[in-house]
C-alpha cells in the first residue's frame, strides 16, 4: 500500500498485528462521518466483518455529523445507516453526558476509537477519546485507538498550554494550543496523566506518516470531521481561527469557509489589514453568515489565504487580528462571548480558549501583546519538551 495506512486502513487489509485486539471480540465503536479507510469505506462495516460490532458511540456534532458545535445530541438511530444498532451520544445537554455511563458498555470487550482530529486544543475529539478510556478501564475494559494523521503536521507547537484553573471540554489536560499529536499520542498523554492502566490502552499505529507531513501528504482522503471542518485550509487556520468563537465576531460559521472568513457589521477591515503575518494573506470582503453570530446581518471582514503553511502560525496570528478588530469596536460593542460555552457559564469562553485571562485583559487595556506572545512561544517550547514521551513517530 503507498501512502500513509491508518489503523484502521490496516485493519481493513487484514494486519494480523492490527486484528489482534478486536478480531472476534464484542466491540463497541466511537467514530464519526471520517471514520473511513483510503477507500472511503466505513468503519462500521469494515470492523463488522472481523468482530462483534455492539454499539456505536458518537462525539460532538453526533455519529453521523449533523449537528452544529455545542448542539446537544440526544438520540441519533434515524442518522446512522445501520438503525437497528443502538447508538449512544457522547454528547448530550450535560458535561455528565461527555462520559459513557456503565451501562453503555455493559456486554463489550473492547471499545476502538476511530476519530479524525484536526490537531488543536480545542477540538473535543481528542477529549472524548480520553473520557472513554478512562471510564471503559475503569470497567476492566480495552480502548484500541486507531491512529490517524495530525492534518497540519506533528512538528510545530504552537500556544501555551492552560494555567491552573482554566481547564475545560476544549482543553482537559493542559497542552498547547497546537500540540503537534496524533489522537492516539494525546490519549496516551491523557491516560498517564489520569493514572488508567497502561495495559488497557493499545494504539494501532499508522505506517508511513512522519511527523513533517501535511494532510495532502499522506495519500489519504480527506473527509470533513465536522460540519465547518470542510478542507484542510480550515484546519490549518483553525489553531487561530477558533479563538473567534469567544467573541461577538462572526468566525463564518454559516458560510463555505468558516475560520478563514470572519468579521462583524462594525468591522473595519483596513485595522485588521495593517497587521502583517508571515505566511498568508488577508483579503477584505462583505459576507453574510446564514446562521449562528449575525446571522442574516451583511459583515465586514476579511478572508485569510495562507500562502506558505510552513511559515504560518495560525495562533498569534489570529491572536493580533482578534485585537486589531477588537480595538476599533464602537464603544457600545462588547467584544466578548457571553453565553454558555461547552457547558461553562463561571469563566469567559475567550479565557478557555487561550487557557487563561491574561489575552482579554490585554485586549480590554488595548495594551501590547508582544510580551504575552513570547511567554506564549516559551510556553509552547516547554510542551514540546514535556510530549517527547508519549510521541508514537
């Protein structure tokens, strides 16, 4: 096979090593819409035709990914393309509901874990994956994670992680905001750090990934993972692109290209076009989200082309553009998001996202952010550091 072979690809080309923990077994799985080999064929029916496929579970936006970000799913048969398997939501209307209860997993031997992550924080794959190991080792379970890439790479870091207290569903362990991880590599983190049993989690590894690859590397078809998870641009902007969501700016969601599109009514583009990046290109444009933040309201903002990856830190980009739109608001603007975010009410979501409150308080003082964006490239370094040991490539 050339190209990069998932854990799931080499499952469905009959790796004995890959079969060995599955092959058999009574098995619940956690996927979503990207849960696909290079042929675009389903886990579902490519693990059903080695073991005793029970149960599906389905993360954020749901196991057949229809649901919209922070979208409580309650029940999801009338979705799925197999309706007489029970499928359970790993994403209801509580944070109690982000962990499988005992019963979920009453009867399995194994529960295997295959889920495309786009490689920042903040994305709740990875967490969910984590939550689920945790709680099928406490049942003297298996988790089998079925490795896939990190579509922006495994090389570059980039954000500090969380300080104390700020720790949330779109950062459960303190990491960077780009942490350079497969999904199986930040689960086994996750696993060290919760103190699971190291033998209750294997990772089937993929082949022929490095860690300088980018998606459109790899050979591999790309499917969205989420509903405004559309390309491999999205991800690569996404590190940045994402911290949009804690403020009253529209990050496009209810346009084509949500993350890379943002803006507001009031947004002066020619602020946000005056701070230069190494790497992309900002280009202004009016646009009008269908839905979500100024919804059917015409915004002013720009579209971000990157132009060199290698070159692009999303993250501090993203960080001095938010500032520069911010810092033009009119007075009766307030710039920051303040409804329920992934399921916290007691902490603004833009202090979840950059794990802390030192970012709002800067921007809110219209101060410098030089000083907090080299103890971000710091902080971002000692991670890189403290990862090394849990590195699978």
């Amino acid at each position: 096979m050339s190209g990069v072979a998932t854990g799931l690809d080499r499952i469905a080309i009959g790796d004995p090593e890959a079969l060995a923990p599955i092959r058999g077994r009574r098995v619940g799985l956690v996927a979503h819409p990207a849960s696909v080999d290079r042929r675009l064929k389903h886990a579902i029916e490519i693990l059903r035709e080695v073991a005793d496929l029970r149960v599906l579970f389905g993360p954020e936006h749901g196991f057949a990914g229809t649901a919209q970000d922070m979208a409580p799913v309650e029940g999801e048969a009338d979705h799925v393309a197999e309706p007489a398997m029970r499928v359970v939501s790993l994403y209801g209307a509580s944070a109690a509901d982000l962990s499988p209860r005992p019963e979920h997993l009453d009867g399995l031997d194994v529960v295997v874990v295959d889920l495309q992550d786009v490689g920042s924080r903040y994305y709740t794959f990875v967490w969910t994956a984590a939550l689920m190991a945790r709680a099928a080792a406490a049942l003297g379970i298996e988790t089998v994670i079925l490795d896939r890439p990190n579509p922006i790479g495994g090389e570059r870091v980039e954000g500090m992680p969380q300080r104390v207290g700020y720790r949330s569903f779109v950062g459960l362990h303190d990491v960077a905001v780009r942490h350079g991880m497969t999904i199986g590599e930040i689960v086994r983190l996750a696993c060290a750090r919760d103190r699971v049993d190291p033998a209750a989690l294997l990772v089937v590894t993929m082949k022929g990934w490095s860690r300088a690859m980018r998606f459109d590397e790899t050979g591999l078809p790309w499917v969205l993972p989420s509903p405004n998870m559309p390309t491999l641009e999205t991800a690569t902007v996404y590190p940045g692109g994402c911290v949009i969501e804690g403020t009253t700016l529209s990050e496009g969601r209810g346009t084509t290209r949500p993350f890379e599109i943002f803006g507001a009514p009031w947004v002066e583009p020619e602020a946000l076009l005056a701070v230069e990046v190494e790497g992309a290109t900002l280009r202004p444009l009016a646009f009008e989200p269908t839905f979500q933040k100024h919804g059917k309201s015409v915004c002013r903002g720009v579209q971000v082309h990157v132009t060199d990856p290698s070159r692009f830190s999303s993250y501090s980009a993203y960080l001095r553009w938010i500032a520069a739109a911010l810092a033009s608001a009119p007075s009766d603007v307030f710039p920051w998001r303040r409804e329920e975010y992934e399921y916290e009410t007691s902490r603004p979501a833009i202090d979840l996202l950059t794990g802390g409150p030192e970012y709002r308080q800067l921007v809110n003082a219209r101060a410098s952010l030089e000083e907090y964006l080299a103890q971000d490239v710091e902080g971002a370094a000692r991670f890189a550091e403290e990862r090394e040991a849990f590195l699978l490539y």
